[in-house]
C-alpha cells in the first residue's frame, strides 16, 4: 500500500519588502510636493490688490530752493514721478541716518529711472541752507545730476507741506532740558512717504525703529512698493 502524497501547504501571500515602502513615500512626497508647487503657482499669478490710497493729491502750491540755487515747486513738477520723501534736520541724533541711508539705496536702485524722484524738505532752513545742503549731499555722496532733491525754505512753509500733504505728525520743539545735543531743536515724523504719479500717498515707512523686526520689515516694504509703482503706472 503506497504512502500518501505530502500536504503541500499554499505559498503565503507576499508582503511589500523595504524597497516596496520607499518607492510609496516618495510617490506620496512627489505628490505633495506637486499639489504644493501647483498651489503656489496659481497664487503667484492672481492679480495683487493695488497699494492703498493713504492721502489724496495735495492741492497746494509750495516754492522752495535746490542744493543748486534754483527754485522747485511741490507738487506740479513731481506729477508723472513716483516720489520718495523725507524731512531732513542735518544734524538730528534720532533717526535721520537711517533714513538718509535708505534713500541712499534707493538713488543706487533707481536713479536712472525716468520716473524716479527723491525728496528731502529741510526742516530748520536758518541751518540748512541750500549751500549747507549741497555740501550736505556731496558728502553722502549724491552727485548733482541724481534725481534726489534737497529743499529748503520758509519753515512754515515746510512744516505745513508735510502736515497738509503727506498727512505727516507735526514737527515740535524739544525742551531744553531733553535735547541730546545743544543743536537737537526739532523732534519729527520719521517715516518716509511715498507718492505715486498722482501725487497720492502710498505708503509710510517706519525704517528707523526700536524693534529690529519692524525696521526690516519696512526697508524691505518701502524697497517692493517702490519699484513695485515703478513698474506698473497702473497701480
């Protein structure tokens, strides 16, 4: 009598080995990394939301004189410009360095730009004079032909352009007894304002501040809105 054939028991059913798995993770990763890629795509190429209107266009009419001796009037000649602007006390202790060396970089940006112009309206013109400022500019090394303006005339003439127009804080005598140095007259708005072709404020940038964070995330700002109204007349 033959012996019974052996029970052969059925193949077990494989598993996914190592390599199985890493091929379904970067499958998923590759996926993610699509969607993502895609998402950021589609946001780049939606139409932004135009910079806000902060102040209209100024009315007003307001002569002052050049580093060069000749007469420049506000607003008319600044129409067609994207304008950046600043008062300027030449030897204020609070800020006004920082603020110097941001329009600094902006000349070095944008000077040959049609369309770019720089203000700096003097705040104390019994000091600053036209001939002050125009050793004032060649010692920041601004050269006569750059389209970076230093005015300077009736102070309330001045004070009341950056208050009515650019909608600024007024300037304000600083007491004796709180003065940083015996020339430390006048405490200002620090923020630089930018106009657009209209003469419309479009922005202010605090670059000099107490906290770090915010004087970073202003240059950068004040750098993107610029060029970002340079580029699109539209805007």
């Amino acid at each position: 009598m033959s012996s019974p054939d052996p029970v052969v028991p059925p193949p077990a059913a494989s598993s996914p080995g190592g390599k199985g798995w890493i091929g379904m993770l970067i499958g998923i990763v590759g996926v993610l990394v699509a969607v993502l890629y895609l998402g950021r795509m589609a946001v780049s190429t939606l139409p932004k939301p135009p910079l806000p209107v902060l102040a209209p266009a100024w009315t007003g009419s307001l002569t002052l004189t050049e580093r060069d001796g000749k007469p420049r009037t506000l607003p008319d000649l600044l129409v067609g410009k994207v304008t950046v602007c600043a008062s300027l006390y030449t030897v204020c202790p609070h800020g006004c360095a920082a603020i110097i060396a941001e329009m600094r970089k902006l000349n070095e940006a944008h000077r040959s730009h049609p369309d770019f112009q720089q203000l700096s309206l003097a705040l104390a013109p019994e000091r600053d004079t036209a001939s002050f400022l125009q050793s004032y500019a060649e010692g920041i090394g601004v050269k006569p032909g750059d389209p970076w303006w230093f005015l300077t005339g009736p102070q309330q003439g001045v004070w009341d352009y950056l208050t009515q127009a650019q909608k600024l804080e007024a300037p304000r005598l600083i007491p004796e007894e709180k003065r940083l140095n015996t020339l430390d007259f006048y405490e200002h708005d620090l923020r630089i304002v930018v106009l657009d072709r209209q003469g419309r404020v479009r922005g202010y940038y605090s670059v000099f501040h107490p906290q770090p964070e915010i004087t970073e995330t202003m240059t950068k700002k004040l750098a993107r809105d610029v060029e970002r109204l340079l580029e699109n007349p539209a805007d």
